[in-house]
C-alpha cells in the first residue's frame, strides 16, 4: 500500500474464520490485533473497538459506528481532537469519514464536495 494511505481496513484472510484488520495512519500500514474487550463509551474518537460483539469506530464519545454490511458507502463527521489516524491536520475540526464494508477512511475536500453534489442531485430527482 501506498505509504499516504490512512484508515482501518479489513484483511478477507480466507484460512482464517475472524476477520482481520489493517490500520494505516499515513506513514506505515499493519495489521492490528482486533480488540476483544467490549466497551460502551470510547477513550479516543477514531480507534477500533468492540461493542455488542461487533467491531466499530468512535465517532464520539459515546457513540460507535460498525463497518457497514453491505457493499452501500456511509459517511459520518468525527471531531478532529489531533489524536486520530485520519488526519496530521489539526487547522480542521471536522473529518469526514468514508465507511464501507471493507474500509473507513477519510475523505477530502474534493470528495466532500462530489458527495454534496450528488446529495443535491438526489434531492432535486426526489422533489421531481
């Protein structure tokens, strides 16, 4: 993978029954020991955890996203606190994030305005 990449994404390891995870964060990419611990709240917006025996990412303190279970792309707004593997760029203090069934990562200003012209383009064809 390219040494800019940055995100969590997940390894379809077919001689192993869990699934498998890769975290880049800009610099280097590795595999990450799935958590195993389930937890309700989230020390720090951006990290891997496992609540309700499914593995999410803090978008706040209190609430967790999991990978999506389809192949159907969500975004989600997280606070930028400084301390995310999203983003070195602390000037902004909101990160878009792109969550799917085999990544979450983030997406820049020109992805940012794709997404809203097509959300504009929906809503005018619904209103049509």
């Amino acid at each position: 993978m390219p040494s800019d990449i940055r995100g969590y994404f997940v390894l379809n390891n077919a001689a192993s029954v869990d699934l498998e995870y890769i975290r880049c964060d800009g610099t280097t990419c590795k595999k990450i020991t799935t958590p195993n611990t389930s937890v309700t709240t989230c020390s720090n917006i951006g990290d891997l955890v496992l609540n309700e025996s499914k593995i999410k990412i803090c978008i706040s303190s209190t609430k967790m996203v999991e990978f999506s279970s389809s192949e159907k792309y969500s975004t989600y707004l997280i606070e930028n606190n400084g301390n995310t593997i999203f983003s070195d760029d602390i000037t902004n203090e909101k990160i878009l994030l792109s969550i799917s069934n085999n990544f979450i990562i983030p997406l820049d200003s020109n992805d940012c305005m794709l997404i809203i012209k097509i959300n504009i383009i929906v809503i005018i064809l619904i209103h049509i």
